[in-house]
C-alpha cells in the first residue's frame, strides 16, 4: 500500500526537493508551509509519517509534534538547523521518533524513513498474538497496549521500547544494545535518548512503572513481581 508523507516546510526549495526524492521512491506526497496548514492536512488525510520542520512560521515544529502526539502514534522526524543536543532530547520528550539537521541529504532522508516505517511495522508484525505480562496486554497486530484493560497510547519509539524489554524480560540490557535494536545501528545520537524514553514509558505505566528495573552501572531490567 502506497504511504502518505506529510512534508511541514516553509523553505520552498528544500521541500519541493524532499518532495520530488519522496514521490520518486513511491511515496504520496502532502506539503504544508506552516504548522497550522501541516495540523489541517493530517487531520483530513491519513498520513503514515510526518516530516517536521522546527522553524515553521504560525504554530511552531515543538507544538506540532506535541498535538499529534496527542492523538496518533504516527512516526515523526524532525527537521532542524540546529545541532544542540538539548533540542533533540526535547525533540524525543514531545515524541519525535527520529531528528535529522540541516543541511541533509535527501535521498539520506527517505533512506531513514523506510528504515522507521520497517522498524515500525516489524514490531507490529503479522502474528497477531497477544503478550501478557503483569497486568499489561500488547496485541502485536493491533499495535495496542493495555494496562489493567484501560488502553494506553504509546508513541512508536516509546512501544517498541517497551515490546523489548517484556520480549527480553528477565535480562538487563545496556543502553547500548537497547539503543542498536530499538533505534537501530545507524542510529548517531547519544545514549541519553535511551533514558528519556525509559522514563516515558515508566510514566505511562503509572503505578507498573517498577516493572522497569534501574541496574547500577548496567542498564535495565523488565521484570514483573506480584
């Protein structure tokens, strides 16, 4: 099924450029110049990833990525001249699944897109089993997580953190190995993106966040006992 990217750009020429490499390796293209035309078009079309710039003139890339956020698990890079580390971890605080700076390549971009969209749909998968572990339900199919039956939306990065440490309950993994299979090898970032979603995800299990276990200088643990 062809995939709708929603491009949020106000500098013409780099996103008719994104467009144009997007459209050629098969993807539906939609393009807003600023945030508030960006939130109109994901609210009336599907859109199966988001392209975000940060500085887009009337509702800036921060808020924009928060209010879908909201409401859509829907993968999110976000674009940005800036390289401070700080904007990147606020980026990955309000849900972004990956960053890219400017200037970038292109044809560099829609390679990470494909990488997120298969890194994505291979969590989901195709085996509609259910996990159940503690009170908490992930139906694999359905993309779906459920803490004491009550339905808990979960960014991608933020599911696909927590579908690893139950699929590897029991072990302690480094930041580093969390790092290489959750966001993948070629992911450059620093392991502090790895902190910053455990505590995401422990927050969103609420009073089941001690199934995340700190291990001093190690990692972490997913481990239920009751």
């Amino acid at each position: 099924m062809e995939k709708n990217i929603l491009i949020v750009e106000d500098e013409e020429r780099m996103r008719e450029i994104t467009s144009d490499y997007f459209k050629a390796s098969g993807f539906n293209v939609f393009e807003a110049v600023n945030g508030q035309e960006g939130l109109d078009i994901f609210e009336l079309n599907k859109i199966d990833l988001v392209i975000l710039d940060i500085m887009i003139p009337e509702i800036d890339g921060w808020t924009v990525c928060k209010r879908i956020r909201k409401k859509s698990n829907v993968p999110i890079i976000m674009l940005t001249a800036r390289s401070d580390e700080d904007d990147k971890l606020m980026g990955f605080e309000l849900g972004a699944d990956d960053y890219v700076t400017k200037p970038f390549s292109p044809k560099v971009l829609v390679a990470r897109a494909k990488t997120l969209f298969k890194r994505v749909e291979g969590s989901v998968g195709l085996n509609d089993s259910i996990i159940n572990v503690g009170s908490i339900e992930i139906d694999k199919k359905a993309y779906i997580v459920k803490i004491d039956g009550e339905e808990i939306n979960f960014a991608s990065k933020e599911y696909n953190l927590l579908l690893y440490l139950i699929e590897n309950k029991g072990t302690v993994l480094s930041r580093e190995r969390i790092l290489n299979n959750v966001w993948g090898y070629d992911y450059l970032g620093e392991l502090r993106v790895v902190d910053t979603h455990i505590k995401k995800v422990r927050k969103k299990l609420m009073d089941k966040s001690n199934y995340i276990h700190t291990v001093i200088r190690a990692g972490y643990k997913f481990e239920v006992k009751e």
